[in-house]
C-alpha cells in the first residue's frame, strides 16, 4: 500500500525517535542514527518510503541548517589564536589527504570531478565528534586537541569552496570548465561579501529591534526568515543554498546575540537536520553492504589509517611531539557531517553517481561510529604504537594526562583567579581532593604546568560540572558574574536531584536571597566581603576594640545579605 507523504513523514519521525535513543544508549552520533533510520525507511529496506525524492526539498533546507549551526560555531577570534594550527597544519593535511585521496578514487574508476568532490568529502573530519568528546574527555586545552580544533577550522573555510564548486561540476558548459569555474568563483566571492556585510551591518540592528519586543517567537521566526532568505539569495545566484546558511551563521557567530539563536534554532535546526541525514539514509543501496561488505570494511580501516598517518606526519614534520601528531591523526581520522552533506550535494547535483555516493557514505558512516572510541583511547592507542617504534621520540605526554578525574569526596572548584588559587592552596595543604574548572585557557594551561588538578570549562555549564562528577563530591564552590547565571545553574543542578553543599562567590550582593531559595547554601559577596575586611583594619587601627569591630561586621553581614553569609 502506497503511504501518502503525510503518513511517510511520520513513519520517518518515529523510526528517526527509535534509533536515536537507540544510539545514545550506546553513545554515539545521532547523525548516524538519523542515517540509519532513512536506511530502514527507504526503498532499499523495508521500502515504507518509495521516493527519496519527496523529501528532497526538506533535505535541502536541512542541510542549510545544519551549514547554519556549523557557521555559528566557527569563530574568527579562535582562529586567529589558532592561526598556526588553522592555516599552516590545515592547510597541508587538507592539501595532502584529497591529493592521497583524488587519486585513490580515480584509479577507483570515478570521473575527475567526482573523485574531487569524494577526496575533498574524505578529506574533511566531523567537527561534531571530534568536539563532543574532547568537551567529555576535558581535554579542550591540550595540545593536541588545539592542533585537531585549528585543523577543523581550516577544513569548515575549505568546504564554503567546495559549495561554491559544486553547481558548476555538474554542468556541462559548451565554452569549457575554466570560464565557468571563474565565474562561479566571481559570484562566491561577491556573495560571501554581501552576506559578511549584511552579517556585520544589518544583521545585529535587526535582532536588537526583535530582542526588544522580548518576545521569544518573533526571536526565532527572526532567525528562520534569515537562514530561508541567505539560503534563496545563494540558490539565485546559482550557487547551493547550503552556502548562504554557513556563511550567516558565521557573521552571527561574532554577534552577542550568538548564544540565544542556537538555544531558540536548536530544536527546527535538529528536526530538519536530521531529516537531511534520514533523506542520506534513504539513498544508500544496502545491496552494496551486503555484496561488498567485506572491501567495506577494510576500506573503513584503510581510510581511518590513511588519515592518521597522514595527519600524524604533517604534524610530526611541523616540529610537533611523535605523541601529540599521534593524537592530532587518531582524533581526525574520521570523516564527517560536513562531507556527508557534500557528497549528497554532489549526488543532488549530478557529480557522483548512485552507486558511488552509497559507498562513500557507508565508509563515512562507519568511520564515525568507530571514531569515539578512538578518540576515548587515543593516548592508550598512541602509546602502544610508539612502543613498536624504536627511536621514536614522544615529547611530553600532553598536560591532560596529569589531571584526575575524582569520582567522589572532592571539593569542585569553580573559577581559578585569585580567590580560587587560594582555595586550591587551602585545600592541598589538608590533604582534600579537588578538581578546578576555568574557561581561560591560559589560566588552565600556567596552572596545569605547576602541578594544578584544573580543567578548560564554564563552571556555569552543567554538563561540565557533571563531568566532573558533581553528584559524588563533598561540595563545589561556585563563581558567578551575574546573579541570573547563578540562579540558572543552582537551580538545574537541584532539579537534577544533586543535593551536595554548594557556595556561591557572586561579585554583587544583590538579591542572594533568591540564590538560597533556588537551592544555594551560603553565599558569599565578594564586594562586600572585601569592603568589610578593609573597614575592619581601619577600625582597628583607629583604635576601637576588636570585639566590638566583629560585632559590627556581623551585623553589617545581616543587615545586607541577611542569613545568606551567615
């Protein structure tokens, strides 16, 4: 029986609901689930969808999104900082890997532009992966995770030039390639300068007159309009749609109105996204796993080794440690959510036939999946190898490695300046277990270097405050700069049923009571804490009896913050 396309779309909603919780119980990507779930649906399976095709206009408006959401995590300050890493190490392994690639993939059969399009898919690692398990691994600021993050950086420039590219490779032009590909060029360059202008100029004005409505609908309806009109604009131009969604999401991303459209996008953006990777799903021919399953694995490990040798040897010759290009090959030896979107492009576009595309996504798919636990065991791994190697020079084991994870009976320790360093100071010399977090990567990496137990992370962030095992510590003394923040924070980590002692070091002495009653058990100012220290020694040097000062002091305390200090 022939469904219609509302009944379609709800067979893939609830077949995409059920493989994704399925993958999460066994952590890893839904990208892959999503995939998974359009293989199942599609007509190579159980065929409850006849035609990929219907879905194709969602698809396409999915993958802008998903462009859209990778936009607004690329920032230009990060790669300034990183520019070593971005320009010089990404470029070369982007460079080496599609060269190493294109050339496999033509003696493979393909088309030249089709082996360009597949090398330069490969070539690319996913951002996602690579980014999650660092973030659980806390490993953030090590070398070697900065290396990898510099290198996906580069990787995210070089696909806006393959979305350029993509349009003309499945053309056929009368007046030769070479015009045709200049004036793509033009166009991307014009376009990319009135989206960054737009981005820079309009863009922040708009969201401040929605922001000022203060009306949460308008705020994400802003946000589709802009993503559907960059989209159009590109797809006008002749170029993809995909495109115009990076490109946008990349000029917000320097706006501070960043953070509130990911909140507001992130539900439309992972419904149409994953509808995008269930279309992917939908095209692979199972017939080919199930003929070539044999060569599909070993093409999975051949990919994932030729990667991180390559990697691994770019990075050895630019005078890093034989541990850290190691680690830096093993982390990006995957492929990812950025060359599934570009081989379903090209698909879309006429550049890769069928058959191909399926192949291409089946090793992406299982490089993926292999890939966390990888990443989880790189320095294991990396160990290992370097023992079967002899003369090979490790270095230094990465900074990482001397940080312990405790799992119970320690003091969390959020913010590292002045007043943390102390605490930690404290706390060592009796003996007490504690783990630090603070978001300045230099304060992490001066801290690490003398010895101190501190990870790269917003103590603010409940994800990083669970990984650092929150439900199983003594305390956690917390630093806040807004009292909304503080609120926010205390009051997830109480709905989560976390009922350790928590102190809050705010700067202000504004509405703590509020904090108490979210969940807080002291709070303690810090502008009033300093002022009352000071007028203790004027006091007392002027005289008036000690007794009398802490009187004093105590009743300033009561009077400000109530039983919030006390």
């Amino acid at each position: 029986m022939e469904l219609s396309f509302l009944e379609e779309l709800l067979v893939v909603f609830c077949t995409s609901l059920v493989t994704t919780l399925l993958f999460r119980r066994i952590q890893l990507p839904p990208i892959v689930a999503y995939i998974v779930a359009g293989v199942l649906v599609g007509p190579y399976a159980l065929g409850l969808v006849g035609d990929p095709q219907s879905f194709a206009l969602v698809a396409e408006f999915g993958v802008a999104f998903l462009l859209f959401s990778i936009g607004l995590e690329f920032s230009f300050k990060q790669m300034m900082s990183l520019r070593f890493a971005v320009f010089g190490l990404g470029a070369l392994q982007v460079i080496v890997c599609s060269l190493v690639f294109a050339i496999a993939v033509y003696l493979w059969g393909s088309s030249p532009s089709a082996s360009l399009v597949i090398a330069g898919a490969l070539a690319l690692s996913s951002t996602a992966i690579v980014s999650r398990e660092l973030a659980d691994l806390q490993q953030f600021n090590s070398r070697y995770a900065q290396l990898a993050l510099g290198v996906l950086l580069f990787q995210d420039l070089i696909a806006v030039l393959y979305l350029i590219l993509l349009p003309v490779l499945g053309t056929e032009s009368a007046t030769g390639l070479a015009p045709l590909l200049a004036l793509t060029l033009g166009k991307g360059v014009l376009l990319f300068a009135i989206l960054m202008a737009t981005g820079k100029w309009v863009l922040p004005r708009v969201y401040h007159e929605v922001a000022k409505n203060n009306a949460e609908e308008v705020f994400v309806l802003s946000t589709l309009v802009i993503v559907l009109l960059a989209a159009w604009l590109t797809h006008w131009f002749g170029l993809s749609m995909a495109l115009g969604g990076f490109v946008v999401g990349m000029m917000m991303a320097e706006t501070s109105f960043k953070h509130q459209i990911e909140g507001d996008i992130r539900p439309f953006k992972d419904i149409l996204m994953g509808l995008f990777f269930v279309s992917v799903g939908m095209n692979i021919d199972l017939t080919l796993l199930q003929t070539y399953w044999f060569r599909i694995l070993i093409f999975t490990l051949g990919l994932i080794v030729i990667k991180t040798v390559v990697v691994a040897v770019v990075v050895r010759l630019l005078r890093e440690s034989s541990t850290t290009a190691l680690r830096v090959g093993i982390t990006l030896g995957q492929a990812g959510e950025f060359g599934l979107a570009l081989i379903a492009l090209a698909h879309a576009h006429r550049v890769v036939p069928s058959d191909q595309t399926s192949f291409v996504i089946l090793l992406a798919i299982f490089t993926m999946m292999a890939s966390p636990v990888l990443i989880r065991h790189s320095l294991h791994i990396t160990r290992a190898l370097l023992s079967y190697l002899p003369g090979a020079r490790g270095g230094e084991i990465e900074s990482t490695a001397n940080v312990t994870l405790h799992h119970r009976g320690h003091v969390i320790v959020g913010g590292f300046g002045r007043v943390g360093q102390t605490l930690v100071g404290l706390l060592e010399q009796n003996n007490i277990g504690y783990i630090a977090v603070d978001k300045n990567i230099s304060t992490v990496s001066r801290a690490r270097k003398n010895g101190k137990n501190v990870v790269y992370g917003d103590s603010g962030n409940l994800a990083i405050l669970k990984s650092c095992h929150i439900e199983t510590a003594r305390l956690a003394v917390l630093t806040f700069g807004s009292l909304a923040a503080a609120k926010h924070t205390i009051s997830r980590i109480r709905e989560d049923n976390i009922d350790i002692p928590i102190i809050v070091r705010c700067h202000h002495h504004e509405g703590f009571e509020e904090l108490i009653s979210v969940g807080a058990n002291h709070v303690v100012p810090e502008m009033l804490e300093a002022s009352l220290v000071i007028g203790s020694h004027v006091l007392s040097m002027l005289g008036i009896e000690q007794s009398l000062i802490d009187d004093q002091l105590n009743e300033a305390r009561v009077q400000t913050v109530g039983r919030v200090a006390s």
